[in-house]
C-alpha cells in the first residue's frame, strides 16, 4: 500500500501488530497484486489481518513519534497510581518531576537517558495526602506540564 499526500508517495510504515494504527491524513492508492487502483481517503488505518493484507511490513525501520508530547495522566482522578506516557523522537535526557501546588517537588520518577519511542511510568501517590498535583517531563530545554488529581 502507498501513501500519497500532494506529489509525494511513499509505503506506509512496518505494521508489526494486529491493531496497529496509522494515523494521518492521506489518500491511498491500494497497488498490490490482483487489485485494482482506487484512491481513498485515509485518516486512521487499523490492521487488522496481516495475511490477505497489501499491509505487509516493508522494513524493520523503527516508526518515531513526531516529536516531544506530554500524554494526560490515565486514569485521572487516580487513587493511589496512575500512569504517565511521553513520546521521544529520539534519545534523550529525560527528567520526570511530580509537584504538589506550592511548586515544591514532591517525588523525582525520572533522571537518566531514554531512547526514542513511547514510554510510561506508574506514578504510586500513597504516601501523599488528596489534592491536584503536577507533572513535569524535561527534555534539553523543553518543559512539558500536565494537571493530576489525587484522590483518597
């Protein structure tokens, strides 16, 4: 399967697992053996079967995020863990800091170096009292915050 956005086409990345999705704003031109040509719109792709599929994995290239994002704390309201994700579009620094609404840093989840992908931390609130919390993720220069509440 190709991906054509304007002028530019190119195959879609490695799908490694049934539920894999795809996500962005394209149209597809389905050229696999025994089809025939058609343009469709696509805005999200979930492969679902791999083995009559022209969504074959075509590399072993790993697929990065984008860019540096913050994911919202699930679930939230959380009592006593929650889980917190970031996307990193390559190796980093990363700092992981937890503060309580005085600004003052209540727990440290991260300090060390990370590679690029999709990562989460459980974050255990039980030795903190009922209140909103903030979490901070550091990466070089840039600050991403997010808003959690504890609940007990």
């Amino acid at each position: 399967t190709y991906i054509n956005n304007d002028s530019t086409t190119f195959i879609t990345p490695p799908f490694r697992n049934i539920g894999d999705i795809f996500n962005k704003g394209y149209d597809v031109i389905n050229c696999g053996p025994g089809s025939s040509k058609s343009n469709r719109s696509l805005r999200n792709l979930i492969v679902r079967d791999y083995e009559d599929s022209s969504l074959m994995p075509t590399s072993t290239e790993e697929v990065l995020p984008n860019g540096l994002s913050l994911s919202q704390n699930y679930p939230n309201p959380f009592n006593p863990t929650t889980t917190i994700s970031f996307n990193l579009p390559m190796e980093s620094d990363v700092k992981l800091e937890v503060y309580n609404t005085k600004g003052e840093m209540v727990k440290s989840l991260l300090n060390n170096s990370m590679k690029s992908g999709t990562h989460s931390i459980e974050f255990n609130g039980s030795n903190l009292s009922s209140g909103v919390y903030y979490y901070k993720l550091t990466v070089g220069k840039e600050n991403h915050v997010k808003k959690m509440i504890l609940i007990k």
